[in-house]
C-alpha cells in the first residue's frame, strides 16, 4: 500500500542528507513549497510542516491534514510576509527557487539550533534550460553570501550535477551563528 503522504517526485538528495540535522518533531517552513516533495518526507518523519507557494495545487491533497499548514501567498508581488511575526522553525527548506529579498530574512525564520537547507539553480545552469535568466540563478557564492553573518556554515556546494537532471545548482546547509557545531 502506498503511503498517504507520498509523492511521485523524490526528496532532494541534498535535503535528505542533512534532515536529520533537524530537531525531532522540529516544525519545518517549506519555501515556495510546489508539489510537496519536502513537506512530505518531514510529515512522514513526524514534523509539524508549513508549506508556502503562490499556488497551492501541488499539495492539494494535503490539505486539512493534522500537522500540515499550507500558506497560499505571492512572496514576490510585495504583500506582507503571510507568517505570524516573530515565528520560527528547527527547519527552513527552500530548493529551485529565489527571490533575492528572501534572502537576508532566512536566518530569522530559524529557531535556535535550527537549520536552513538551501539548493537552486545558479550561473551556468542557461546552458542546459530552464531557468536561464539571471533574476533567478545565483551568482558564483552567493549563498556563502548570505551565510556570511548570521550562519554558521555546515556544508556548501557549487557547480554541475547529473541528478535529477543536467544542471548548475548552489546548496547551503547551516546553522545560526549562535549555534554550537560539534
């Protein structure tokens, strides 16, 4: 039987590598969400998850779940952020998007001890399609970037991958600068 909260489209690797960095039973946002690969590896591992996208139709299925908060909301068209001030999460996970305002907030989404999984697309990535604007791939270490105050850098990559497909992608894991690295 197939598990309820599967999805035909796999966690990233990047993502399930470090997911157990996050704390047990942590709550865990999900950055423009999509069609839930991430909210449900973390739901079925027992985390309260919130998911945000602009369109919501990915993850219809996980509506009114217990312990799954789906935000509809634009990040981009200059609303509100559409979460409680000041709320916080052992998790934030954002992969194949950017919006460059975003960035600087992250670190303050995170509870302390918690940890931010970061992968998208970056410079080069026009040679094999989509995205090929610069609006939406990273320039050469521009996650190191935003780490550079408020984190505490765990691991970073940066270059071409075979898998899911031909691509140049940055990933980022860390944690706030606060946090003690054993």
């Amino acid at each position: 039987m197939r598990n309820s909260l599967a999805s035909s489209v796999e966690a990233s690797t990047w993502v399930r590598r470090f997911a157990p960095l996050v704390t047990t039973g942590g709550g865990v946002l999900d950055i423009a969400c999509g069609g839930g690969r991430h909210l449900r590896l973390f739901a079925s591992a027992g985390h309260p998850v919130t998911g945000i996208d602009r369109d919501l139709g990915g993850v219809a299925d996980l509506i009114d779940r217990p312990g799954i908060d789906l935000v509809q909301a634009d990040l981009e068209d200059g609303s509100p952020w559409p979460l409680p001030p000041g709320q916080r999460f052992a998790a934030v996970i954002v992969t194949n998007y950017l919006h460059r305002p975003l960035l600087p907030t992250l670190a303050d989404l995170l509870n302390p001890g918690g940890v931010l999984i970061y992968e998208t697309f970056a410079r080069g990535n026009e040679r094999f399609g989509r995205p090929s604007s610069p609006a939406f791939l990273l320039d050469p270490g521009e996650l190191l970037e935003v780490a550079r105050h408020d984190l505490q850098v765990v691991a970073f990559e940066q270059g071409e991958t075979e898998v899911p497909k031909k691509a140049v992608v940055q990933r980022l894991c860390a944690f706030p600068a606060s946090t003690p690295i054993l």
